[in-house]
C-alpha cells in the first residue's frame, strides 16, 4: 500500500517544540516521527500529507520543503476543536511523475474509505489529477473548485496538453466529472479558448474581482465541492511579501483564509490540496493559518450533507415568468438551496429532484424574475 511509502517528518521541524507550551498543535496531533511508524488512522479525521512532485508543473517555483510549514502550524494553538489529526509525514516522488499519481491515488482511496480528509501540501497543481482518479475508482461523479488565476485548458500553444491536469480530466474515461468551478481567474491569464471551452462545458467561474468584492459567493461553491485545490501562485504580492516573486493582482492573505474556511464548512468537501507553493517566510504562516482556517470550518460543520429537505428547513416556491423555482433555506444554518427537476426546464432528463446550493440573493433575484446563472448552467450540463 502506497501509505507505506510516506517518510517521517524530518526532526527540524520537530526539534523545535520541545520549549513550546503544552498547548500548540505541535503537541496535540499524531506526528509520524523516525522510528515511531505511522500513526494510527482509526478515527482519524484530518491527515496532513507533505509533497515535492514537481516535474509537471506549469511554472519554474523553486521546490519548496513541507517541513518549513509545518515550523509554523505546530506553533499555533488550536480552536475549540474535537478533531483527531494527524500528521502523515512526506511522500516522495515517484521514478516517473506517472508513479507519485498512482501513490497519490492509492492513498486518497485508502483515506477515503475511512473517512478521512487528506491535506495535500506542495508539488505542483497537477497534482489535483490523481485525487480525481479516486472518485473514478468509487465510480462516484465529482465536483472540483480550484482557487486559480487561471483555467489551467492550455499548455504553451495548445489548447488541450497532456500536461494540463484539466485537459486531463475532460478527456479521462470513464468521465465522472460533474463539475468544475474555477475561483479568482484573472481574465489576462486565460486564452479566449479557454473561457470558450469553459462557456462551452457549462463550467462556472467567478473573477478575482468578484471575489475579493465578496468572498461569500464562493460559499455555495465550496458547498457543492468534492475536492478543493489552490494554485498559491493566485495570490497577491502582499499576501506573500515578496514583489519579486509575486503578482500585482491576486487574492490577500485574509480573503484566501476566509476561502479556506469555506471549504472546511462544507459538508462535502473530502480532499483539500495546496500547490505552487512560494519559499517565503510570509507564506509559511500564511499556509500554516490557511490550514488552520480550514480545520477549524471542519469542526463546525453543520452535518446537512445529503441535504434531508423533510425537517428542519423551510420551502419556498418562486414563479417566474416561464417556470417556478423551488427553493430551500435551513433553519440550522440558514444556508439556501434550489431545486432542479425534470419539470423545470425542457429537455426533460432528470428522473428527480436534485439540490443545489445557492444564495439568499440568488432567492431575491428569482422573485425578480432573474433565473440565477449556476441553476443555468447545472440545468445544462444535465442535458
């Protein structure tokens, strides 16, 4: 079993917690340390996983050591938090890339089965490809959100590249893919192809500017997800304190922890990976308060997923001028929903009503006789 290949976690980054107060997560998460084996993942719920695999990789980022992060997560203290987490150490890359994706696979599907979320740190956003391939082994469709600058279709001139993960995706059999949803694109990052494709695919997307103007629209985004994925090379300059080495534009360091949250809140997200990291001091605390944003969105999970309409929510029928929309809004954390079904639009190939989730305003825009553009596009792609 691929689990078997994962290395300790190097002793610098252990070393220094011997002065640290009892309280860090340093001190309260199962660490695989030289000589101790894996901890044990029997009602695990969290696993921390270090990568390098790099060789695939659309950009030339130095290699950055997972062992740096880990410096700066162990020393913070944890939130109110009754989450069993561990710490699984580093896998190493493969003798060929086509080696660390099947490791990579094997230990998402082991980790799957039980239940547990698996944090991928580092190597390069590729890496997304492989934790795709584990819903393909489940036979089980899947919805992706990647926080990106870009769509990631093109590589150099080509539309479809082999060394393109979302190029990979599309054209993989079998297909189970049921849904991408591109964050923070920058328009001048993306090939008019590649907003063509994604038109054409029924993807969605929401542009930087919209995201930073209001994060909340991710919300519903991340609630739909399966696998969350960033591409750290979508953050600003500021947020990583290094103009050399970053972008004018991009995502702040608050905002990608006010994402990351998001993701751990949701009931369904199962993977989370963090790729294209940036070897700067400022990004070692920013990644280490990412993952502990995201950990702390897990322990407050609302436990809403598979949506039970029955109790506990309240209907609301909206009639618009050519239809009627069906929409949900929980009592528990009042979060909203909308109904899609075989009678809601005319090509009549939904059996049964499907959910899905949405916003308050995308309820204010309907009693306005706006169909909201996600209930659009998830119509189509059913098509």
């Amino acid at each position: 079993m691929s689990l078997e290949l994962l290395l300790p976690v190097a002793n610098e980054a252990i070393l220094g917690l011997a002065l640290s107060p009892k309280q860090v997560l340093g001190k309260n998460i199962a660490i695989h340390k030289e000589g101790s084996g894996l901890p044990e993942l029997k009602g695990l719920q969290i696993a921390i996983i270090g990568l390098s695999e790099q060789r695939n990789s659309f950009s030339a980022n130095s290699q950055y050591e997972v062992n740096r992060f880990r410096k700066s997560f162990y020393e913070l203290y944890p939130g109110n938090w009754n989450l069993k987490i561990a710490d699984l150490g580093d896998l190493p890359n493969g003798a060929k890339v086509e080696d660390t994706y099947f490791a990579i696979k094997e230990i998402g599907y082991h980790l799957k089965q039980m239940n547990i979320i698996p944090i991928f740190i580092g190597g390069s956003h590729d890496l997304i490809f492989p934790v795709y391939q584990v819903f393909q082994e489940f036979k089980q469709l899947v919805n992706i959100v990647s926080v990106d600058r870009s769509f990631d279709f093109s590589q150099e001139e080509e539309l479809i590249s082999d060394r393109s993960y979302m190029s990979k995706i599309i054209m993989e059999k079998p297909n189970v893919l049921q849904n991408y949803t591109n964050l923070g694109y920058q328009s001048f990052y993306c090939a008019l192809e590649e907003k063509d494709l994604m038109d054409k695919l029924y993807f969605d997307g929401i542009r930087l500017g919209q995201l930073l103007d209001e994060p909340s629209l991710a919300e519903p985004v991340f609630r739909d997800a399966d696998i969350v994925s960033i591409d750290m090379k979508c953050l600003s300059w500021q947020a990583i304190a290094d103009p050399l080495k970053g972008q004018p534009n991009g995502i702040d360091s608050r905002s990608i922890c006010a994402l990351s949250r998001y993701a751990g809140i949701s009931d369904r997200v199962s993977f989370l990976g963090l790729h294209e990291l940036i070897a700067t001091p400022m990004m070692d605390q920013l990644l280490a308060q990412i993952v502990w944003y995201f950990i702390e969105g897990v322990q407050y999970r609302f436990d809403e997923y598979p949506v039970n309409t029955k109790e506990g929510f309240l209907k609301y029928s909206v009639a618009l001028s050519d239809r009627t929309l069906v929409f949900y809004n929980s009592e528990k954390s009042n979060r909203w929903w909308m109904e899609l079904t075989n009678d809601s639009h005319l090509y009549n190939k939904i059996k049964t009503a499907t959910l899905l989730a949405c916003t308050k305003k995308d309820y204010e825009s309907a009693t306005k006789d706006i169909l909201p553009e996600r209930w659009l596009n998830a119509i189509r792609r059913l098509h």
